[in-house]
C-alpha cells in the first residue's frame, strides 16, 4: 500500500503546502507529523485565502481525512481560531483527527522561549517566538501537557495549573519575570483545548485500519532537513525532526509502510533566523530572488535569507531522508537571470569538501565552490511540460539530478496551483508496495 512522505529539504519554506495540496488529489489521508504553529503556508482555492499553521491541507477534500499526528505540538488557541476560519468559510472541519499524544504548547512556553531568546543576545536561534522548544522540552523531560489529559476536565486544569506555578515561579526567580498573566492566559488555553475534544482520536489505530483498507496516506513534514534537531545546523534548528524516519514517529505507522520518499526544494535556497548559510547572497541578486520569490516568512514576516541551491546540503539531504523523488519549486523566480550558480563543493582551507563537514564549527566558514550556467530570460510560468522549458532550464534541472542522482517528479513554476509540470515519474498512489518487505496483512 502506497505511503508517501514529503520533506523539506532545505532550510524549510520549500513550498511543502503547495507540494501537498498537489498530491491530497492522491490521497485518502493526510497526516501532519512534527512541528507546530512555527510552520505556515497560505492556501488560495475557490473558498478564498487560507493561512493554515496546524490543519492540513488536506481538510479542504471532504473525503479525506487530515491527522495532526502526535509528533506535532499544537497551541489549542491556535488551532481553535484555526478551525473557526475554515468552519466560518463553510470549510467542514469534520475530517480532522488530532493524536490524543499530541502535546499543547501552553502560555508558559511561549513567555520562556522570548525570555531565553532575549538571554542569548547576539547568539540568539532567531526562532518563530511560538513556544516550540520549550515545549518539545517539557515533552522530554516528561513534563509536558497532552490533549488526551482533557478527558479528566478536572485533573486537566489541576495539572495545567499546577504546571504553570512552578514554571512562573522559575521564570519569576531566575528570570525575573512579570508572571502575572499567565494564570489568565491558562484560563484561555484550557477552554480551547476543552473545545478541541470532538477531534482527538486514536489516529495511529486509524492510520493502520486504513493501510489494511489499501488506502493511501501521505505524511507531511513540516520545516526542513536542515533544521532538524540531530541532523540540521544545531544549534540553529527547530527543536522537533523533520526528516523521513520521524515521520514514522510522529505518526504512529512502521517506518516499512513507507513506498516513497520525495524532498521537496526550491530552485535556490532561503533561510529565516540565525545559523550557517554557506551560499548567502548579501547582494543584488539576493534581492532580487527575496523580492521576485516573495521570501517572507508566512508565520513571522521575517524577510528569509537567499542564496544559490546548495547541492551540497541538498545530497546530505537526499542521502538522511533516502529520497526517492525531488520536487523542485519557485523554479520561475530564476527566470529573469542572466546566469545561475550552482554550489557543488565547499572549500576549507584550501581543501575541497563534498560532503557537509562533520563539525559545525567547520560548516560556519565553509565557502560556496560554484558552478555557472545560463539562465533562460524568459517567463516560464506557463509551461505544462518539462518539453516545453526553454534549454537553459532543462539543463539546470539535469545539471541538479546529476549531482544528486534522484528523479525529479514534480516542478513549480508559479505561485498558482496550475503553475507546475508532473514529470512523467511512477505516480506513488499507484506504486506497488513490493519496493519494501511486504506488509503483514
Ligand atoms: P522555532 O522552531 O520557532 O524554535 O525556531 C527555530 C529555528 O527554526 C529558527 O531559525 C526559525 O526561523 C526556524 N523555523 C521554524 N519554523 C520554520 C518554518 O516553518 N520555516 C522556516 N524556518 C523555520
């Protein structure tokens, strides 16, 4: 049965929703599988604009089911005001199941994740200020909150209170902070996360009945292989695992289910907040590709960091997430550009790297080695076929399959759903599943 997994394969921003939304047509279910409200994407249908941060994208197909998998953390205010839009816009959220696993940001973890941001000063993560890393915190050192804790109402705010005592009185002592907002703030959070009740289930029981029904399920990761927290830019990461093998995790299924893995990139590479960032244009063209691509982040607004597509860090990520098809985006914003570079090796002293370094005190002051190829000057957001891009295109996506020796399956070509080409590549929804040991029925 088919399961496909799609990854961000950069440093998040790829354009994932997109990517997803494409692929829901395929789908039965779409489950969420890490992460929380630091993600975003903008969602434009029929129904109007949608910014979504929690649910899948999957909700606006009534016949699909959209999981927020365990591995996420889900801010409750959030993801009410979330499902308050969508059901507002005549969107049925019925669909939607949340793992009763999942753990709830609370109003603490947001207060401690500025306070301790404030503390690092210039050594500070530039992280989304949501809560994220404190929370995944208290999840492993088993002192977190879950939204399965709200089947005891009473026990639920005891706990939730509880918990908050002890955090302002250490964030009061230490930290020297105003707590006095905070009881208020849980009053809020425990009323949207009681609100949230109908949608808990047993998602991975749910995941697993639907495998044995041949269904098919794709499993969404949120930011991207280089801001994961073992195999990203540490410390510069989020505080959860986007690559593949998290995927099993963060939902509930065996990592065997797995028929195809697909790493979503732009045809450049962007980074929002601190970290290493070898091919960083602080110039002109920098610009250009900020403004022509829109590079702001969805959630913060942060202008992101540009740069050329680092093939380095992309074949890192091929090879830790085991992709088996690349989905290439925002390939349009390269249109106007006389020439395009391409980063295939680092330099460190003299000395040609074609891996990343296994240190990052080494990937802080690696230098871009670039290759250089002609741009195509013309607009190709009207293309519907890989046959139909101008040479210097097709060149520049052969040029990236050599180097990183994975099929391309997927290529965008403008903001718009339309705006893309399917490359004639094995549809997964109709992949057998003999690619992996077989499935005990
Ligand atoms: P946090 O996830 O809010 O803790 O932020 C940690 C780092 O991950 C910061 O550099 C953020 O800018 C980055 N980050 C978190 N979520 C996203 C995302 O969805 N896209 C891009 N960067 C992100």
């Amino acid at each position: 049965m088919p399961v496909l997994v799609v990854v961000g394969a950069q440093w998040g921003d790829e354009g994932k929703g997109k990517v997803t939304d494409l692929l829901c047509e395929q789908a039965d279910l779409v489950v969420r599988y890490q992460g929380g409200n630091n993600a975003g994407h903008t969602v434009e249908n029929l129904r109007g604009k949608f910014a979504l941060h929690l649910v899948p994208s999957g909700i606006f197909n009534p016949n699909i089911i959209s999981i927020i998998g365990n591995g996420v953390v889900i801010d409750p205010t959030v993801l009410r005001a979330e499902i308050d839009d969508l059901e507002s816009r005549n969107v049925n959220t019925r669909g939607l199941k949340i793992a009763g696993k999942a753990h709830l940001i609370m109003p603490w973890h947001i207060m401690l994740d500025h306070v301790q941001e404030a503390r690092l000063g210039v050594g500070k993560i530039g992280t989304t200020g949501r809560g994220i890393g404190p929370c995944y915190a208290d999840k492993a050192a088993r002192q977190g909150v879950r939204i399965q804790d709200i089947i005891d109402p009473v026990g639920f705010r005891q706990k939730v209170m509880a918990t908050m005592e002890a955090k302002a009185e250490v964030m009061a002592k230490a930290y020297d902070q105003d707590v006095s907002s905070l009881k208020e703030e849980c009053e809020r959070y425990i009323e949207a996360a009681e609100s949230l009740r109908p949608y808990i289930d047993d998602t991975a029981l749910l995941i697993w009945n639907s495998l044995r029904e041949d269904k098919r399920v794709l499993l969404e990761g949120a930011q991207g292989t280089m801001l994961d927290l073992d195999h990203g830019t540490y410390p510069y990461v989020t505080s959860s695992n986007p690559v593949a093998g998290y995927a099993s995790v963060g939902s509930g299924i065996g990592p065997i289910e797995f028929s195809e893995v697909w790493g979503i990139t732009k045809a450049y590479t962007t980074r929002v907040g601190e970290g290493p960032f070898p091919t960083e244009l602080s110039d002109d063209t920098g610009v250009c590709l900020r403004e022509v691509g829109n590079e702001f982040g969805t959630t913060t607004g942060r202008p992101r960091r540009c740069g050329w597509l680092d093939l380095v860090a992309l074949r890192y990520a091929v090879r830790i997430n085991g992709f088996t098809g690349l989905c290439i985006t925002k390939l349009d914003v390269l249109d106007t550009l006389d020439t395009i570079k391409v980063c295939t090796q680092y330099k460190y002293k003299g000395e040609l790297l074609d891996e990343l370094p296994p240190a990052q005190a080494i990937f802080t002051e690696v230098e871009p080695v670039y290759e250089e190829l002609p741009g195509w000057k013309s607009d190709i957001t009207g293309t519907r076929s890989v046959q139909d891009l101008p040479q210097e295109a097709i060149d520049y996506l052969n040029f990236i399959v050599r180097h990183v020796r994975v099929p391309i399956s997927l290529i965008s070509v403008g903001p718009k759903r339309e705006e893309h080409i399917k490359v004639p590549h094995p549809d997964y929804s109709q992949r057998a599943s003999g690619g992996h040991a077989g499935r005990q029925q």
